[in-house]
C-alpha cells in the first residue's frame, strides 16, 4: 500500500516549471525520485530553477516558447528525440493581462488563450507519441492541466481573458480526458487558489488579509501544490479521470 503515491522512477515534464507553481510542482517530482524536464522561456531563471533542483535530484533545463505552434513543436521534438517514454506531463506555463472592460484589447486576449489554452492542447498532442509509450492499463500515463479559481468563479479582477482560459482548461481535461484514457493516457487538473507566484505579485502585499479570509487561513504553498500534482501522478489516483482538483484553502466553498 505504501507504494500508492509512488512516482519514483518515472519521467516528467513541467512547463512553466522556472518559478512560481511550477517550480514547487517540479521540486516535488525531484525530490520524489522523478527526472524532472522544465521548461520556460526566459533562460537565466530556468537554468538557476533547474541548477538548484539538481542539487535535490535529477533536473534538466529546455528552454522554450510555448506561445506559439512553432515554440510548441519545436519544443515537442527536443523531447521525443530525449525520452521515447514520457510518464508525467504537467501543463503549467500560463500568462495573465488585465484591463477594464472597455479598454481590453485584442493582443491581452489572444496572448492568454495561446499560451493558456492553445499550447496545453498542442503540446500534449504533440507529446502524445511518448505518453502513449508510458502508460498501460494497470499504470496509464499522466497529463495535469493546471487551471485556476479565476475559471469556476468571478475573479473581482479585470483578467478577462485569464478567466475565460481557464475555464476553457477546465472543460478541455474532461473533454481530452474522456478520448484518451482508454489508450492509457490519464488525464486531471487542479484549480489552484492564491498561491505566491509571478502571477499574483501585484495583491502579495495583501497576502495575510487574502490568508486571513480563508477558511483554511492560510495561502498555498509547495507542499499543497507539489503534493496533489504527486497524488494525481501516481496509482492512487488511477480511476480518477477528467476532474479539475480544486486547491484553495476553502475560497470556492466560502464564496457564497
């Protein structure tokens, strides 16, 4: 039984995985036994991430630019050509942009949507070959899209696109989930709440006040997030299939 949340052994992939939840994701993977692959897009900060995994375990830098098709296959095709079996992939890199209502522009929606939603889609296509390889039937692979709060409730922000992305996330894994888990592709998400991270730098000077209105009064840290990535990553978690987790220290639940 102890070897239920086992991912020791196995081969991950973490995009977005230089900072922020990312980062807390793949040094739980390494810690755990995992060779972890990070990408991101702004190299000194990868390479830093990965230098200082690597003092934990097995952690290898490929940087990447996920907002377009060509980012996306380029990237896709550095891995297949690295690992024939790909166990574990995480989709994380996102990006956010806020504006009023009436002053939205074009360029904040599409740039969300691409990295948001449009690369999580691709690149698991694309990385499809290799997960397929991994998985069987008693061990299927896994793909953990990582949504947002923002997608299953007002966000009392002006992140239009994000929000919208993220829904989109959420509906996306069920979909994909539903066609790919009979060839052995397992596939979740999590719905994170306030966690410290690039992304919500500008209300961190509110973080004991956003702690405080919690039922769980407290932010989220690596252990929340690490932790339920591993759960969803390992056999305990085998006859789970196309569900959203929910981390947010009791913000949805008290929402109203």
């Amino acid at each position: 039984m102890n070897n239920f949340f086992s991912v020791a052994g196995k081969v991950a992939v973490v995009t977005g995985g230089s900072s922020g939840i990312g980062a807390m994701i793949a040094r739980g993977f390494v810690e755990s036994g995992v060779k972890v692959y990070i990408t991101a897009r702004k190299l000194e900060q990868l390479q830093q991430t990965a230098a200082e995994l690597s003092t934990l375990g097995e952690c290898i830098a490929i940087q990447s630019d996920l907002s377009t098709m060509a980012g996306v296959q380029t990237f896709a095709d550095e891995m297949l050509s690295r690992e024939p079996k790909i166990d574990i992939l995480i989709n994380n890199a996102g990006a956010t942009w806020g504006a009023p209502i009436e002053e939205f522009p074009e360029a904040g929606w599409d740039k969300v949507m691409d990295l948001n939603v449009k690369s999580i889609f691709f690149l698991s296509q694309r990385l499809l070959p290799a997960l397929r390889a991994a998985g069987d039937a008693d061990e299927p692979s896994r793909v953990v899209n990582i949504a947002s709060v923002n997608g299953i409730t007002h966000p009392h922000m002006d992140n239009y696109s994000y929000s919208a992305s993220k829904a989109a996330v959420i509906q996306m894994t069920r979909h994909m989930a539903a066609d790919l888990r009979p060839s052995h592709v397992n596939i979740n998400g999590i719905a994170p709440g306030f966690f410290p991270s690039k992304m919500t730098k500008h209300v961190m000077p509110q973080e004991q006040e956003i702690a405080n209105s919690l039922p769980a009064r407290k932010t989220g840290e690596l252990a929340d997030i690490a932790g339920t990535a591993i759960y969803l990553c390992s056999r305990a978690s085998n006859y789970v299939c196309g569900h959203t987790v929910v981390l947010d220290g009791g913000q949805i639940a008290n929402a109203g």
